[in-house]
C-alpha cells in the first residue's frame, strides 16, 4: 500500500485494527492517529498517556466510544507460554446497542494482543496467536492453528463476463495432537463472509444455506481442510466492483474458536 502524506506526515493504511479500514501513524509516545482524507484532518484513535480521571473519544470499534488507559500494567498470559505485562485499555459506550468495545490489552514490542468486544450474544474476546514483527515471530498457541487460503488472490474476470467462483479453504492444523473433536453449534459446519474495503459486508455464505440442526462432534486429524465454493457477487446478485475485499472465515462451533481472514482483489472485465 502506498502511504499518503499531510503536513509532512506519513499515514499508512491498516486494515483489521479498527472497524474499517483506516490510514494511520503513531507518535513517539505509542499514540495512534487516523488521517481523515475528507476532512484533512486526524483523530486520536488509540491513546496510551494515562490522565487520571481522563477519557478520550475514539471511532476504532465503528460507533463513537470513550476510551481510556489503565494506569497499572496487568498481567497477560497467553493460551501457551509465561505471562508478560500488559497496558490495559478500557472502554465505555455512549450509544452502541451490542456493538463496541470493551477492553484491550497491549504488550511491549507486540502491541494488541487481546481484545474483547460486545455483541448481542455477549462479549467476545479475541487473542492475538501469530504476529510477525520484524525479524522476531510471535507465537501465543502451539497447540492448534485456524487459516483461510483462497485459490486466488487476485481475480480477473473473464472477458465473457461469466459468473466467476472463489475456492475459500479453512485450515485446521493441530501441533501437538493427533486429532480433536469438534462440537458445532446449530447450522452450517461453517460461514463465509466477504466485506468491501470500507468494511461493509457485500455477501454471507449462511444467507443462502438452509439451517441445519446441531451435528454430533466431528473429529478432525493433524491437517483437515473444509473447502467451499462461493459467488464473487454481492447481495442480491450484483457483481463486485473494482477494489480489494476481505473474506472472513470461521468454524461455527459452540465456542467458535477458529476464525481467520484474508484478502483478494477483483477486477472486472472492461
């Protein structure tokens, strides 16, 4: 992604921290900032200068939320490995019905690490297991591994401008185990979402998909792959426009514990 510049500031575009995609930079203190193109301006969207009694707003969850550091460093322990030291970020809601944040956890030299968010079914909290830093890599969880791999990354549709398919694959990796028992909640084995670079979603796999009832635990081995096949179109049948998309997977077990995403760019025929 090519960075843009204001004011002699360089701002890069991040997909996955907030709601939507945003274009940021972070100042000497740790502070996090967002560059608004449409109003030439930026906002605070994570702060790390404890104030005492001090709340600050910030968009990040996608509704306008008061955040605020802890002053204390909790203690983190990852699913595998020793606890380390972590900053707390709290949240509280002005208005968003089962929707925002609730706390976050940042470690040094790793960043966010945990986060937990508020749905209609309660909170959900979300842990960091893989990172690439530089040359160090981060690994929280050895134990098993969720990935998402498309058959292609960048798609050209055809100049027929035929109805063109995207093979989404969902990886279970287990480490240290030869197989594991699976238990799904009721409905399909898993769901499909795709959102556009604004973080709107554009198609749901499920939407199309008859409920099922609850299915007996299914065990899987070291390496077991669940393969779907998906429209590259939008609700309702219409087909994508040009730009980047994100595809969300997960498992739709009763806790689901495996979720993963990636991306593709879709171009289509002139």
């Amino acid at each position: 992604m090519i960075p843009i510049m204001h004011n002699g500031l360089e701002y890069n575009k991040v997909t996955g921290y907030a709601a939507g995609p945003l274009y940021l930079r972070q100042t000497e203190n740790g502070n996090i900032f967002a560059y608004d193109e449409e109003r030439e301006a930026e906002t605070l969207v994570t702060g790390f200068e404890v104030v005492d009694g001090g709340w600050y707003d910030t968009p990040i969850s996608g509704c306008e939320q008061g955040a605020q550091p802890q002053s204390k460093h909790v203690g983190y322990k990852p699913p595998m490995g020793a606890e380390i030291p972590a900053l707390q970020v709290v949240y509280r809601n002005y208005g968003c019905a089962d929707a925002g944040f609730e706390q976050e956890l940042y470690a040094q030299n790793i960043g966010l690490v945990r986060r937990t968010v508020t749905t209609i079914a309660g909170p959900r909290t979300l842990e960091l297991i893989h990172a690439r830093i530089g040359a160090i890599t981060y690994e929280s969880e050895r134990g098993t591994s969720f990935r998402v791999f498309l058959d292609r990354n960048w798609v050209e549709q055809n100049a027929q401008k035929l109805p063109e398919t995207l093979r989404v694959t969902m990886g279970v990796s287990l480490h240290s185990a030869p197989w594991m028992e699976l238990r799904f909640a009721p409905g399909p084995q898993y769901d499909i979402r795709v959102r556009d670079d604004r973080g709107n979603v554009v198609y749901q796999w499920s939407e199309d998909v008859v409920t099922a009832d609850p299915q007996p635990g299914v065990v899987v081995s070291r390496d077991t792959d669940f393969v779907q096949e998906i429209p590259l179109q939008m609700r309702g049948g219409e087909p994508l426009r040009v730009g980047y998309y994100t595809v969300e997977a997960w498992l739709n077990t009763e806790e689901r514990q495996f979720a993963a995403a990636t991306r593709f760019y879709f171009s289509p025929a002139e």
